[in-house]
C-alpha cells in the first residue's frame, strides 16, 4: 500500500525537447513508481493519490490498472489538473527534468483522503519524503498514515527521497527525523543519510539510522552498491556489473525489488539480492515507470553476485 503524487510523463528518447518530433508517454511519481514496481515482480499492490479530471490523469490511472495495481482508492479532483514531468536529455549522462505541479492535484492530499481499512489490512506501508514535502496537508497525511498502520501492526516503510527542489534542507532534516520514529524499514542514499547530520561511509550510515529505531535500514550508494543493516545482520550488497542508460527511477526499482520480495515472506539476503538486481534491471532500460522489471528479466543479469553478511557493530 503506498500512496502520493501521480504526474503523466513526456520524455525524449534524445536531445531537447524543443526538437523532439515524437515523445514517449508514461507516469512518473515515486509511489506510483513502486507500485507498479511491486506489481510487476507479482505482489499485490495499490496506490492512493489526487489526479486531476483531465487526460493526464486519465492516463496515470489507466497505466497503473495495466499493471494491476489497486486504484480503487484513488481520488479524481475535479478542481486542480493532474500534475506533469517534462524530461528530455542533452547527452547520455546529462538529462533534464522540469516538473510542472503549482496548483495540481497531488499536492492537495490530506488526511482525509487516506483509506483506513486498506492501510490497516496492507501487507506493508510505504511512504516517502518527497510526500511529505509537497504541502502542509500531504504532510499531514503521510504522518497520519503511518499512524494508521502503526496501529494497526502494519509495517512502515521509508524511502527518504529528498527533493531539494520542493523543501530547504533544514525543513526536510527535521521533517524525515520525525518520520524515521514512526519507521520498521528505511531507504536511504548516502547523501540523504548526511543530510540528517550524519557523517561516515555507508556501513557508518547505516549504524547511525539503525540507532533511530528501524529494524531494517539499506544505504545506497549509486554504482558502489549498498549497505544493509536488517535484524541486526549487517549485508554488503554490491551493484550487479551493467551498462548503465538511464539511472531514472533505479532507486524505486530497488525498493519495490526489496519489498515485493519481503511480501513474499523471503530472507534478508534474498531480498537484498532482488533489489541490487532490479535496480540493475532498471538501469539497463530508458524510462522509469517504463524500466521496471519482472522475475524474469533478472534472469538474464550476471550470475556472480557476492553478497556478504557479517554481524552488525
């Protein structure tokens, strides 16, 4: 169960938009993009967020019931448009992205949107900082639903996703602390762990969120793999060797790796394994909704792949 913002996305396949004769057309949106991440690895998954009365949303919506997740829960706003992500690229290791969001529907989520009985009979919560980040009333609503689950002995999970571009740091420092409380697992970059005030390697980064109270805490870090601290087991988790063409969406593509196999009822081990090789799988592909993969596109990544786990400090 996860929810948030939802946009409809318009990308190039090369070069600036301003030259573009033809663009690819897909949803963007972190929690949409675990969702169908989920989904896709054969785990149920639903998703609760405002689009707009409009084509857009039309879209967004009929893209994720293609990919069978739950949008029953799902609110059109009659009275703001869905939001959009524009995206084009300048070379392959330059792209940009402009989003365009004042006054849209995903911002004006409240408490009062969030469904209850599905929070409280879901396998797993997810929620994310970028949420939180979006408005005072999607703020209250990502606490509010962590509540709920809470409650309800429903696990919480946390990617930090920091967005510089919606919230100052100092807002989003003490927005994400306060959302770690309510946490049994968290996602984290590197960069987004020392945003917090912590400093060090992964492995240090790791020890530091686990301080926090989550039972399971991963650090990534990009092409050096990542770090996992779960029930006090520490994993070494390295990147699965790829050619990398297009990095959009890789860290959803881990999380919903992580937990479609958590649901599952799979090891720590195994569910490290499967994110490292999703976000793999989704580095190798243009798009981000678009580049996530099923079981058995993993079956075609590189059979070595050394995970080690030691003790926890």
């Amino acid at each position: 169960m996860t929810f948030g913002e939802a946009l409809a996305s318009f990308r190039t396949s090369s070069g600036k938009l301003r030259h573009a004769t033809t663009v690819d057309v897909g949803i963007a949106g972190a929690e949409a993009t675990v969702a169908v991440g989920v989904s896709r690895l054969g785990a149920p998954a639903t998703w609760m967020g405002r689009i707009g009365a409009d084509e857009p949303g039309a879209l967004v919506l009929t893209r994720l019931r293609e990919e069978g997740v739950d949008t029953s829960a799902a609110i059109t706003d009659r009275q703001a448009p869905t939001g959009l992500v524009l995206r084009d690229f300048r070379s392959r290791d330059a792209s940009r992205a402009a989003f365009y969001r004042n006054g849209s529907a995903g911002p004006r989520l409240a408490p009062e949107d969030l469904r209850e009985d599905l929070i409280a009979a879901a396998g797993v919560l997810h929620l994310s900082g970028s949420t939180a980040a979006l408005s005072e009333s999607a703020d209250e609503a990502t606490f509010t639903a962590a509540e709920i689950a809470t409650d309800a002995g429903v696990p919480v999970s946390l990617a930090l996703d920091h967005r510089p571009a919606l919230w100052h740091d100092e807002d989003a420092r003490d927005t994400l602390l306060e959302l770690l409380a309510h946490a049994d697992i968290v996602f984290a970059r590197t960069d987004e762990a020392r945003l917090l005030g912590f400093d060090g390697d992964a492995e240090a980064l790791t020890t530091e969120l686990a301080k926090l109270g989550p039972d399971e805490v991963i650090v990534t870090q990009g092409p050096r793999g990542a770090v996992a601290e779960i029930s006090g087991a520490r994993y070494d988790v390295p990147a699965y060797p790829v050619h990398e063409i297009d990095a959009d969406g890789t860290d959803e593509a881990f999380i919903a790796g992580y937990l479609a196999d958590l649901l599952a009822g799979a090891p720590a081990d195994r569910r490290v394994r499967t994110a490292a090789a999703c976000r793999a799988a989704a580095m190798s592909v243009p798009g981000a909704a678009d580049s996530l993969p099923e079981r058995t596109d993993l079956i075609d990544l590189p059979r070595q792949h050394r995970l080690t786990r030691t003790p926890a400090s």
